[in-house]
C-alpha cells in the first residue's frame, strides 16, 4: 500500500502525458471546491447509476463496424450518490479521466476484475491519475497471496514496455489488495460484495449495494455446463441491473471456445433467470462481434428475455 504525494516523482521527472495544475488561479481551485462540495451532490441526490465507458473483450477494436456499440476495452461509472466507483482500467478509462478532469478534483475507488491487458491497458492513459488533487484507491482480490496490484501495475508501465514508470503519477493513490469473497465498505452505506469467478489467473465479480438497490458486475467468467457457478448466483441474486461476461453464443462456444474463460449470452440469461434480476446487461463482446451482429444477438436475447440490453459505449443506466 502506498499514499500520499509525497511518494511520487521528483521535480525534475517532465511529466509527458499531462500538466494539470500548471495555470491554475485561486479563483479556480475555489469553483473546484464548490463544485464537489455542494453541486455534486446535489446532482447526483442519491442517484444510482451506471454508464459504460468501454464494453469490449480481449482488444479495443475501433473502426467502421464498431462505431455504434463501441471498440474500447472494458471500464464502468458507477455512482452511488455523491459516491464514485470505476470497475475495470480498459481502454475507455481514458475518456473517463478526460470527463473526470472537468470535475477536479476526484476521489473514487478503483476496482479490478483482474488485470488481464484489456481491464488495466488504460490505465497510464487516465488523466486524474496525473493531478496531484485526485485520490484514487485501486483494488484488486485475485492476486493474493503471491502477487499485488502495486507490484503487477509497476510492472505494466515500466521498460520497455512503457516509457515512463508507475511513480509519474501525482495524484494520491492507495494499492489494496483484497481476497475474492471479501465485503467492501467504500463509504457508509455502499457495501461492495466480491466473488471468485472461473477464469484464467482468476478474476472477482462485484455485487455493489446502495440505497436499496443491487448492481451486480461479472466478467470475465466461463460457465460449466448448465449450472450456474454458486459465486455468480450469489453475486447477481435479486441484483436491479446485471452486466455479464456474454462474450460468445452458446454455439460459437461448444464450437471452439471452452477453457477460454468466458461465457455466453444464452448462459447470462440462465443467470438472470435463476437469481430474479431484473436487467440483465450482455458485456465483454466479443472484438469480432460487428454492430450487425451485436444488434442481431440483442434481439434473440430480447425475444427469449424480454428487457435485456447489449451494452453500448456512453449508455447510462439508472439501477434504482
Ligand atoms: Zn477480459
Ligand atoms: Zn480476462
């Protein structure tokens, strides 16, 4: 665990990426305070959403066939009243940050799934993880007991594979390690249940509790059969919206993609169907799944579930 920006870079380190507080008057600082201490929450005024940011599996696929549900890799905003979580450092973190920014400063926690590349790549890309007024708590529950985030994220930015390490970061950020199973309690009243999921390396699925409503996040998973995992049952029991790891079609999986780590649409809809949700959402397409095809899976999945979304990129969801 690490905090605080005393920890961070040396004034001679340049900052390639961003210069944030460079031109920053009294007059501003003071809008920024304002900003987060009395309009925040009386814009958000207890609501509980979520909206997608990136919805993609594997790789970021931009391009012509993509445009309409997005090519960015996965990233979630949730907010719990005045209270932000991120899931996931995909690609569309990086349009997060650049909104984020416009609201600085920030303070939020940061949940991985796991840290295959498609959930952490956007992480050096993330703006608010540059301004030293942002504090950002990261977690992850599926490394322990020989791994930690700080370790595995020190490692993605450093060379040669990255041209600047981990500590060009200014903002205060906390690495947190939790076990799979573990209830998180980010703020009074938001209770973060966690739940190991059947994939490669591991990976956490997230149960988010507030206000009385329930957001349940599950990917990257793969389904044995037709049982439902009693961790993702748990996870997504009675849950208002559901986002779920729907990679493939049952066929394209029996076809050539079991012990891959992911599951189908027609399994999510089992899911949901087992533990009462009400929406479930289908996430983590596949990067060759064009819009054509996402809009021909969206309507068998409405016709056998009537209800159920594909996400898109930008979409906003009010879970209660
Ligand atoms: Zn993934
Ligand atoms: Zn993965």
């Amino acid at each position: 665990m690490r905090a605080g920006p005393g920890s961070f870079p040396p004034a001679h380190r340049p900052n390639p990426w961003f210069s944030l507080d460079n031109h920053r008057t009294r007059r501003q600082e003071c809008a920024d305070e304002w900003f987060v201490r009395e309009w925040l929450p009386l814009r958000s005024g207890g609501e509980f959403t979520v909206r997608f940011w990136g919805v993609r599996g594997s790789i970021p696929v931009p391009g012509a066939n993509t445009v309409r549900y997005g090519g960015n890799t996965t990233c979630l905003e949730v907010r719990c009243g005045s209270h932000l979580i991120v899931f996931d450092a995909g690609t569309g973190l990086r349009e997060l940050g650049r909104e984020l920014i416009t609201t600085s400063p920030v303070d939020f926690d940061l949940y991985f799934t796991h840290t295959h590349w498609d959930h952490i790549v956007g992480l050096p890309f993330f703006a608010p993880a540059y301004n030293p007024k942002s504090r950002i708590r990261l977690w992850a529950g599926h490394l322990g007991p020989n791994a930690t985030l700080e370790h595995v994220l020190t490692n993605l930015m450093m060379a040669p594979l990255f041209p600047v390490p981990i500590d060009v970061f200014r903002a205060s950020c906390s690495f947190n390690d939790y076990a799979c199973g573990d209830v998180l309690t980010p703020q009074p009243g938001v209770v973060v249940r966690t739940g190991a999921l059947n994939h490669p390396n591991r990976a956490c699925g997230y149960r988010v509790e507030y206000a009385g409503g329930v957001f349940a996040l599950i990917t990257d998973t793969e389904h044995r059969g037709d049982d439902i995992d009693p961790n993702v049952l748990e996870l997504a029991r009675g849950a208002d919206v559901l986002v779920y790891d729907a990679m493939y079609s049952d066929e394209e999986y029996a076809q050539r993609y079991k012990g891959w780590g992911h599951s189908t649409w027609q399994h999510a809809l089992r899911v949901a169907d087992a533990a009462g949700v009400r929406t479930t959402v289908l996430f983590h397409h596949d990067p060759a799944h064009t819009d054509d095809a996402l809009d021909r899976i969206a309507a068998e999945a409405d016709r056998v579930r009537p209800g159920t979304l594909v996400a898109r990129e930008g979409q906003i969801l009010t879970i209660r």
